[in-house]
C-alpha cells in the first residue's frame, strides 16, 4: 500500500464512529479530504449530518459532494471534529496547519466534545519539531513579529529560522482568515507546553499549530494496518 491507500485506510475507520444526527468538525488537509469522500457516501446512503468545514477548500468540496453545512455561530457546540495532522507525538499533541488553516481547524477542534486525529504512520513522532510549526501573524508589522516569534522559540529551547510562508503567486501565502503564516524550523520541541505559552505572548501573532489537549485519540495506517491511539 502507498501512502494515499493508507489515508484512506485512516479515514475509513474515522468514519465508523459517525453516527446520524451528529455535528461535525470536517478538518482541512489530504486526509481529511479522504474522510470526506467517504462521509459523502454514507450521507448519500442517508446519513443525516451536519459539518462545520475548517477552510473554504474544504467547504467547496463537501457542497460539491453534497454534505449539509453549517457554521459555528448557528451551531456552537460540535460532537466529533475529524481532521489530520503533519506531526503526532505520543501524548497526541499535534503540529497543525501544513495548509494553511490551523486557526480555524483550532477553533473547530475547541468547539467539539471530541476531536479524532487521522494519519497515516509516517505523521507519528516521539518528539515534535521535524515538521515546520506553522505560526498565523496578522501582516502589519510582520518582520518585528517574526523575530519576536524567533527569541520566543529561542527562550524556550529550541532556537531556529521562522520564514514567512510565500504563496505560487510570489508573494506571501494569505490565509483564509487574511492573515500571514511563519513556517518556524525548529527541529525538535522538547516543551511543547512552554513554546505554545510564549508564542501566543507575543503580539501579532493570531495561533500556531502546537495542538494541545485536544485530540482525544488518534487514528493510524501503516504496513502492520489501522490502530487506535488514544489519549493517556
């Protein structure tokens, strides 16, 4: 199996725990797409759902597949939020935001009683920090809050280069919301807890990725199959 077939295993089991009348988070990213996909199919069965999207790719795609939505202001309170994640430790705190909407994927997974992770093996990690923590600053004053960003993560024990995220287009990759994204190159996080409480101290900075205690369990595909991680 590749590593799409594995996506797609992930998300095959993640759509088993959705049951009729439920909210859903629906989470941004490749994975989630599969998860998607399939949830479509069970609503064309007649499921009866209901989903928040994360991003307005992931909106555009559940209309097209025909899936019920809503929003956070007419339906705050989620069952399940269903989404990926680019790093997994084994705590289940993520790193978020590869494509560009982890502050709306955080809102979502806040507003769920409970949030399910789905990856595939690669995303699972003993220590965060490989993949680039994306970090959502507001552009007036950009450059003064990437260092600010960079002597944050520096205090905190893992010093590294925070580049401003640039789209196709050339110029700086613009969120959903509008906002600026900081891919910071850190390498390894040996506090997470620590790097999430200084970066969300510094002014101009809107979130960043460190999911923190709120994926209860996590979904995995590999070569040995599909296994249930859940949160200690």
């Amino acid at each position: 199996m590749n590593v799409d077939a594995y996506k797609s295993a992930a998300a095959a089991c993640a759509v088993e725990l959705v049951r009729s009348g439920m909210r859903l988070g629906l989470g941004t990213g490749s994975t989630a797409a599969a998860f998607i996909d399939l949830l479509a199919g069970r609503v064309r069965a007649g499921l009866d759902v209901v989903g928040v999207p994360t991003s307005e790719a992931t909106r555009a795609l559940a209309a097209r597949l025909g899936i019920a939505l809503t929003t956070l202001d007419d339906t705050p309170e989620l069952d399940l939020a269903i989404d990926g994640a680019d790093e997994i430790a084994p705590d289940l705190t993520l790193i978020k935001g590869g494509g560009g909407a982890l502050l709306r994927e955080k809102v979502v997974a806040s507003a769920s009683t409970r949030m399910v992770v789905i990856a595939d093996e690669s995303k699972w990690v003993s220590v965060l920090g490989r993949f680039p923590l994306p970090i959502e600053i507001v552009p007036f004053g950009a450059t003064a809050t990437r260092r600010a960003v960079e002597a944050a993560a520096a205090a905190a024990g893992c010093p590294g280069p925070a580049p401003l995220r640039m789209g196709q287009n050339g110029h700086a990759f613009v969120t959903d919301g509008g906002h600026w994204l900081l891919d910071a190159q850190l390498q390894r996080i040996a506090d997470p807890q620590d790097l999430a409480n200084r970066l969300s101290a510094v002014p101009g900075v809107m979130e960043h990725g460190l999911f923190i205690g709120l994926a209860g369990a996590a979904i995995l595909a590999g070569p040995d199959g599909v296994r249930l991680v859940e949160r200690p």
